[in-house]
C-alpha cells in the first residue's frame, strides 16, 4: 500500500517527504481554507515537493465546470488528478475528464456502489471515507473491504485510497483489507513512527555502550 499525505501545509509536507515514504498527496477544500492560502499557490508548491500524484478537488457543481475548472489545475503539472465529489454531475466530469486524459480522484465515496459508479465513469481514484463512516456507527474498513473485493472479483483497475484517516490502526486495517492507497494526516504519520519499546530500546543500547566506553 502506498501512502500519500493528506494535508495543505507545506512545512508538514515536506517534513513527512524528508521521511523518504511520500508516494502521493490529497487536498481538500476545507484543508485549503484551513491555510488560508490560495489553491494554486499550493498545489504549485506540493508537486515541487511531492513526486507523485496529487490531488486538488474542485468546487464547481455543474459537470461542464468541474470540467473547465479541472483543465485549468490539470494544466498546471502532470501530476496533478482533479477530485471531483460523487455527484450525478460529478460522474459526467470523470467521464469527460478521463476520456481527455486527464486523471481524477472521485471523494466522498460512502458505499461500494458509488465506488463502482465512479470507477465505471472512468475514475482512475476513489476516496472510501473510513473516519467519516466511523463517526456515525458504521463501519468504516467494512467499506474499504467491499470495494477491494468488488474490484478485485471484475479486475478494476481504478485505485482504492483509504481515506479519513483519523489513527494508526486505520492504516494498518486498510493495508489488510486491500486499499492501494491511505492517505493519511500529519498528525497520523508521526504517531504511526512511535512505539515505546522502540524508545526504551534506544535508551538501553545508548546506556550500554556508554558502560563499554567508560
Ligand atoms: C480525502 O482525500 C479527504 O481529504 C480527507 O481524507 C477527509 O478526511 P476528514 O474526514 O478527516 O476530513
């Protein structure tokens, strides 16, 4: 499975890359808002950073915007896949975007069906909300298995990103259950680096060799 970033923050962007672990990242509008910066100015500074697709969701409501808007960041760099929420509208914007070449990640996937529309539309991503789906009682990995196995069994090739990622057990769960992708928050990365054995190990091989060299 490999891991994308899900943050606008430049100075957490780069520092998770410095790991060496960034295959991708995802924005979305509430993120963008959350810096108070503008999308393209971002987005520009992303792909300087991250090699790797990166996703940048449009607001528009109607297909034939969300297809104007989406030519203009595509546009931008190659790396660049327009997200585009699963509308009815939504689905004729991947359509036409797709049939253009140009790469789209469909968010706010809920079921395996709205998954399977997506990926019919021609969705080289999906984004199945995990921590969303927790909020209100379901079962957010359930969601995650379904699509894996509704593309595996008819050898879908769009990419699953597991996303809403809220703790480290979500990471792991949606690498078992079959997700591509997680993309995961700053936050979620540093706790995913931590465990205590492996401080008190360093704390015992430090004082260990300072015995040695006394
Ligand atoms: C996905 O691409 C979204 O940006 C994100 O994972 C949403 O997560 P949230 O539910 O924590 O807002």
């Amino acid at each position: 499975m490999k891991l994308f970033i899900d943050t606008a923050n430049i100075d957490e962007i780069r520092e998770i890359s410095d790991w060496g672990v960034l295959a991708g990242a995802t924005t979305n509008p509430s993120l963008i808002a959350k810096e108070g910066r503008d999308l393209k100015e971002v987005i520009n500074e992303i792909v300087s950073i991250v090699d790797g697709p990166i996703s940048a969701e449009v607001v528009a409501e109607k297909a034939e915007d969300m297809v104007k808007d989406g030519e203009v960041l595509a546009g931008m760099h190659e790396n660049i896949v327009i997200k585009i929420p699963m509308t009815e509208e939504g689905l004729k914007a991947i359509k036409i975007l797709s049939k253009k070449g140009i790469k789209t990640n469909c968010t706010l996937i809920f079921s395996a069906n709205q998954a399977l529309l997506a990926a019919r539309a021609g969705a080289t991503f999906v984004s199945p909300f995990v921590g969303r789906m927790d909020d209100i009682g379901n079962a957010g990995m359930t969601l995650i298995s379904e699509v894996a196995q509704v593309f595996e069994i008819h050898g879908i090739d769009t990419e699953i990103i597991a996303a809403s990622i809220r703790h480290p057990m979500h990471v792991t769960e949606a690498a078992l259950q079959g997700a591509h992708i997680s993309t995961i928050p700053y936050k979620v990365f540093k706790q995913m680096l931590k465990h205590p054995l492996t401080d008190i190990g360093i704390e015992k091989f430090n004082k260990d060799w300072e015995k040695l060299n006394k």
